[in-house]
C-alpha cells in the first residue's frame, strides 16, 4: 500500500490516473504501471556520495578523464567561477537557496565570495579564502582592474581587492537585480571581446572606464549563464532551451527601447532540446506531466538548462574546438552541441542522439556553471544537493518526491570538476605579465581573454605597436581580433587601423572593424568613414552592421547617416537583419519612417515596414507609464508579484518575451472569463494556446507555464491581487477579482496538479 501511494502522489500525469482510472482499473495495473513501480523502488533512496565516489557515477567521452578539483569544505554549493591571472578560481557561493522547500531562511546573508588555490600545483585546489562574507544569494563575479564585480541582488557593487580582502566600495548599479527571484534575476557578468561586461536575463552592459563605471542599453539575452566565441558573438539560453545566440557583436543595437526583439539577436542556435539522461529523473517540476518523462521516467527535454560554453580551450582534442556545452542539472547532465556558420548565421546540432557528453546517476550532480581553465579544460561547478527548484514555483508533485526521497539535506556540499584529456595532467597557468602580447597569440581563448583585459586594466599603452603588428599579422585571425579590441580598449585604436581592416580579405576582421567603429567616430574622420561605409554596404553579409553603426554616424554627421539610410532602405527593406538595424537606428521617428517607407513601396509585406509597425504599438504601451504608476501605489502585493514572477517571462510591459512567453497585454486569457485566468495561474497552462490570433507552442515558446498555488509565498489574496493589476494594466480593461473567486476556484479544481490545456478551460 505505501508503495501504491507513493506512485500515485508522485506520477499523476505520468500514468494519467484520474476519475476514469477508479475502480477496476486501479486493481489491475498496466505492465507499463508495474515497470514504473519497479523503476521507482530502485530509485527511491538518492544517498549522498562523496566527490571523488561520484566521478565513477558518471559516464563521458572516450578519451578524456574527469578529475575533482575541489570538494566540501573547501568549496559549497558553488553557482559561479572566474580565474585570476594567478590561476586561482573565484569561487560564488550561494549557501542559501532552497535550504528546504518552503525557502526557510532564504534571504539570511550567508552567501559568501571565496578564493581557491592550487598551491603545490597538482590541479587540485587545497587553499581557501574567504574575500568576501554575509552577501543574501549572490550569483557572479567578474575580475577588473584592481577588485571584484560582485552581483547580490539588487546591487552590483565594485570592490577593491586589498591584498584579498575586501577594501573600497563602489555602487555600480542599485538596480541590477531588481525585481525577479532567483531564478529570473541578473547573473552572468562576462567581460566580452568587446571590453563590455555583459549578463544573462538583463539588457544592460557594463564597462569601466577611469574612475567611471558606464551603463548601457543592450539586448535582453537569456536566463542563466552567458559566454562568447572567437568572434566575440554571445551564447545564452533560458530554461527550457538548448541554446540562444546572436549572430553579430553584442554591442550593436540595443538604441531603441521601443525594439522587443532584432533579427540576429537572440535567435535560436540549437533548437534540439532533447536530452539523454542516464538514469530514470522523476524529480522534476513537472514530472507529473504528460511528455515531461519517457516511458523511463527519463526527462525528454531540457527543463534547468543553464551554464553554457563554447570550447576554446585548446586542451581537449581538436573536434572540441567551438562546441557549445551546456549544463541540465534536472537530469544530471551535461550536453555537447557542434556549431557551424553559414554567412553570418550560427547554427547548431546535438553532437549525438541516444547518450550525452557527461551523464551521472547521482541525483544530487547539479553542473550549473562551466567555464575554460587557464590550463585549457572544462571546469564544472557542481552545486551539489537534492533542491534544484525555487519555491516561487515549487509543485506538489516536485515537493512529494523531496519528501520521499529526503533530498533535502545536507546543504554543506559542493564540488568543482575538471575535464581534461585522459591521461594528462595539465598544469595551471600564471599568466607572465612581461609577455601577455604574446598570449593573444596562444590556442586558449580563455588566456587570450585574460591577457587582453590584463593589458587593458594595466593600461600598457606602451604595447601598442606590438598590437598594430599583430592586427596586420594575417596569418593569427583570431590573434587579429583581440588586438584590435586591446587597442580599443586602451584607447589606441586609430581612424587608419580600421581603414586597413576594411581593406583586408578578412570578412570576420571586417565584421569587427565595424563594431568598434562607434568608439573611434567623431566629425573630424566621419566623411572617410562614411565613404568606407558606402562601399561596404554593397556587401551583403556586411550590410546589417553597417546598418548598426548608423546612430553613431548620425552623432558625427546627421545628414551622411540620412543619406545612408535612404541608400540602404531600398537596397535592403526585405532584408529581416538589415531592418531590424534600421529600426534600431529610428528612436523617436518611427513614424515618420513607416510614412517615408510607405511612400516608396506601399507593400504591406514589405519586412521593414511590419517591424516598424510593431514598434509603434509598443509606444503605445509606453503612455501607459502613468497608468503603471498608478496601479504600483494601489496594488502594491500584485504590481511587486507581477514584477517578482510574471514579468521574468511576460516582458516588463507585458509584451512576452521571445522564446520564453506570449503577451499579457491585451491578452483573451487575461481580459475574459477570469475563473479561466485564475485557472491557469492556480495551476499553470501546457501550450498550444491562442493569443491574439496567434499560436504559441513549443518550441517557440517555453511548452508550459507554472502554476502558483502550491507556493507556499503568495496567499489566495495576494494571487486576486496580481491577476487584479494584470486585467488593469497597460490597455487591459477587465474587472477585479476577489480572494473568494480564486477560493471557489480552487474548490471546483481540488486535488488537481496538472496545467489545464486551452481546451479544458471555461470559455
């Protein structure tokens, strides 16, 4: 009996028991049921192995070895890491999350920023510091100049390194985690090729120049975990996919906020979501669903995909080289995806079908960040515990295998992992600060990285005819590349060092010539510029970046960049890539855009005009500001739930976002029958759905949408109250909802845990 209550809690949707299963039907049970039954029993305990016990739990490539770098003590429940220039690991500790499934205690500050060394240089970490204390979940770190980006929502501070100990403080952003949970909050802080620093869920940017920390616009990427490859381009994905990218320079765009979303940002680069894992997962949110787990009880796709990173480590063998890894710690795994280019287009393929590049059968193996070493491997942080899930979304199904399994607890461990080829014993890298020109020339993106941003917080200025020399050394593309950023990030780079990009067979250099473009622009060498760009823009697989640069143009020369504008409209209006840079460049003239381009090609299908029209609607959602102000001061539990939970997928404006959910405003499900509205945030919605005529499904979308009425956060009032600001915000206009109708609700739905599906939903 004990046995039979444990698969009918834990498996609802699984087996689909239900009102038409009483009776006879729970006597006599499918050979499937029994299999599931079986396959439960022996998964039914998850012990808590130790680090080195756990590598023979894992299954990985032919030819590489997976050796613990790092374990509880010196290092728990690790989310984020960096290297130095000394080869030691900054290691983000986020002791608080989920210490049991109600989040008791969550907000305690005990999150901590340490530093971990491998003094007698074995490649294992044997020495702790602790830089920095009593921080509430902090999630990054980032090393410039002489301290320590610190991300601990909702402040980004900067943080002088004293001989490793914390010393002056600086604010950076009082707003960078504001709003979201955990799960839907800033994170990431990578300095790109670019010598911008950049995050997952956030479309701002960050650089320091002087004594002056800048903030920009950018476009929103991702949710947790952010990386680049050799072209600088960045890689991301949300949850529920593989992995997100761009296929031009994370710098350009991001100048009209108006723009939700531009062609070549934030596209789909692998969208086989699909994962292998290597034992039965049914600790999953939603592993109750229908398609959620195979017969296996195995998850079919990604749910937790996060950490992400492209391979340019130089170490492992050569078919590595560019792959995308990204991390599932819902099933234990790690996935290897393979790129390639087709012009500027970046797509991607599961490097195989059937099994993944890492695998464990050890449950509590949650891989949630992966980064390149100085010595060239794949180092893993494995945060190393039984709750993955955050309360805000925690289901009763996902709460019942916690309780069964007692996962729980311990919450003191953690372990880092390194890849590296079988048989090896790679050292750890001290980076010499007398040749690190010499480092952009080596095959370790991540010492190229390093030695770039060194010569840049150093401000070696005196290297830059070392630079120039390797900008013109065709022979190093890559090495090309970084020293074209060194000298922008040193301030060097000169009109005429660009002049000879441009001139060069190069396309890639080219690509690159044009992203820096803005930082050396002015109206003293704006008409050569001007006169490249022309030319340039003849090309195509160049055309959209020229397109880019247009507003920095404009600053220097308004009538050039008008002139160049109109030239590139007619050349380009069907190009997607090329209009969504024109867009970009039409802040506060939209409309007068959308008249111009009528006036020479009335098509309506034209793409240039489709996406301009878009953002006039979208400026129709920015009068509503007042309205939104409003609504802060009147509904203050459901505007702060709404900005807590619902705009991490819908949008601040409720507009949706790409890839992760459709819009709020204006919205059939959010303006009607609203016992269907508290239906589907009660329990959540499995897609397809219509909304405004459109169908939103997977893969387009995340599949599903969770529910609230099992967190333990938000009461029947609190839950009126938000669906209350959602059916008044922006240009919805539906009525109020009570805390009785979200009860009557949840009376005619009780014991049900499954989303309901658009067809089962009042009309």
């Amino acid at each position: 009996m004990q046995r039979n209550h444990y698969f009918l809690l834990s498996t609802l949707a699984i087996s689909l028991l239900g009102a038409c299963h009483q009776g006879k039907q729970q006597d006599k049970k499918s050979k499937h049921e029994e299999d599931s039954i079986a396959m439960r029993q022996q998964y039914a305990n998850s012990p808590v192995l130790d680090g080195k016990t756990a590598i023979n739990h894992m299954v990985f490539d032919k030819g590489l070895d997976v050796q613990l770098v790092a374990a509880e003590p010196l290092v728990v429940a690790p989310v984020a890491m960096t290297f130095d220039e000394a080869g030691r690991m900054w290691v983000v500790e986020m002791t608080g999350f989920m210490p049991d499934t109600t989040g008791t205690g969550e907000d305690k500050p005990d999150g901590k920023i340490v530093i971990l060394e491998d003094t007698n240089r074995d490649g294992v970490m044997d020495k702790r510091t602790v830089f920095l204390d009593s921080l509430v979940l902090p999630r990054a770190v980032c090393l410039v100049e002489n301290g320590v980006l610190v991300a601990t929502p909702p402040q980004l501070w900067f943080i002088e390194n004293d001989h490793d100990k914390p010393g002056k403080r600086t604010l950076v952003d009082d707003q960078y985690a504001a709003g979201g949970n955990v799960e839907h909050q800033p994170n990431g802080l990578l300095r790109a090729m670019d010598n911008w620093i950049y995050n997952a869920k956030s479309d701002k940017r960050y650089r320091k120049v002087g004594n002056k920390w800048l903030k920009e616009d950018t476009h929103f990427r991702g949710q947790w975990g952010i990386t680049q490859d050799d072209q600088g381009r960045l890689y991301y994905n949300n949850n529920s996919e593989n992995l997100l990218g761009d296929y031009f320079p994370p710098g350009l765009g991001g100048n009209n906020p108006l723009q939700q979303r531009a062609a070549g940002f934030d596209e789909k680069i692998v969208p086989d979501n699909r994962t292998y894992p290597l034992h039965p997962t049914p600790g999953v949110n939603r592993g109750y669903q229908k398609g959620t787990l195979d017969d296996s009880l195995r998850l079919v796709n990604f749910t937790a995909a996060c950490g992400p990173l492209i391979y340019r480590g130089g170490l492992l063998p050569a078919t590595y080289a560019g792959n995308a890894f990204v991390a599932e710690p819902s099933a234990n795994l790690i996935k290897r995806n393979i790129l390639s280019d087709s012009s500027f287009v970046a797509k991607g393929v599961q490097a195989y079908q059937g099994k993944e590049f890492l695998a464990s059968d050890d449950e509590r193996f949650r891989p949630v960040d992966l980064v390149t070493g100085p010595d060239g491997a794949i180092y893993i942080a494995d945060m190393y515990r039984g709750i993955l899930q955050h309360k805000t979304y925690l289901t009763e199904y996902l709460k019942n295998e916690i309780k069964m399994r007692k996962l729980t607890l311990p919450l003191n461990c953690g372990r880092i992992y390194r890849i590296i080829p079988a048989g090896s014993h790679p050292a750890n890298v001290v980076l010499p600060p007398d040749s690190l020109c010499n480092l952009l020339l080596s095959n370790n993106g991540a010492l190229r990285d390093k030695a770039q941003q060194l010569l840049i917080d150093h401000q070696e200025v005196s290297q830059a005819p070392r630079l120039r020399e390797l900008l013109k050394d065709s022979r190093h593309p890559i090495t090309q590349r970084h020293a074209l950023w060194t000298l922008e990030g040193l301030h060097q780079l000169s009109p005429e060092d660009l002049t000879f990009v441009w001139q060069q067979p190069d396309a890639s250099l080219k690509v690159q010539g044009l992203a820096a473009l803005p930082s050396v622009l002015n109206s003293g060498n704006v008409k050569a510029a001007v006169a490249s760009l022309d030319t340039l823009s003849d090309n195509s697989y160049l055309a959209p970046l020229v397109a880019y640069v247009l507003p920095a143009v404009s600053k220097a020369d308004k009538a050039a960049a008008t002139r160049l504008e109109d030239k590139m409209i007619k050349a380009y209006a069907p190009n997607r890539y090329v209009a969504a840079a024109l867009v970009n460049n039409a802040v506060n003239r939209e409309a007068a855009l959308l008249k111009q381009v009528t006036a020479w090609n009335p098509d309506t299908t034209l793409v240039l005009r489709k996406q301009l029209l878009a953002v006039l609607k979208n400026l129709d959602n920015k009068a509503n500001a007042k309205k939104m102000e409003a609504l802060r001061t009147s509904l203050p539990r459901g505007y702060k739930i709404f900005n807590t939970v619902c705009q991490t997928c819908h949008g601040k404006n409720g507009e949706g976002i790409a890839s992760m959910a459709p819009p709020l405003n204006e919205s059939n499900w959010v303006n009607g029958n609203k016992n269907a509205f508290i239906s589907i945030v009660l329990f959540g919605l499995t897609g397809p759905v219509e909304v405004h005529g459109k169908v939103y499904k997977a893969p387009e979308i995340n599949g599903d949408m969770p529910g609230i009425g099992a967190s333990d956060e938000f009461n029947d009032a609190d839950i009126a109250e938000v669906l209350t600001f959602l059916r008044s915000a922006w240009n919805n206009k539906a009525g109020k909802i009570t805390a009785a109708d979200v009860q009557q609700v949840r009376k005619q739905n009780q014991g049900r845990q499954k989303p309901f599906t658009a067809g089962e939903l009042p009309k």
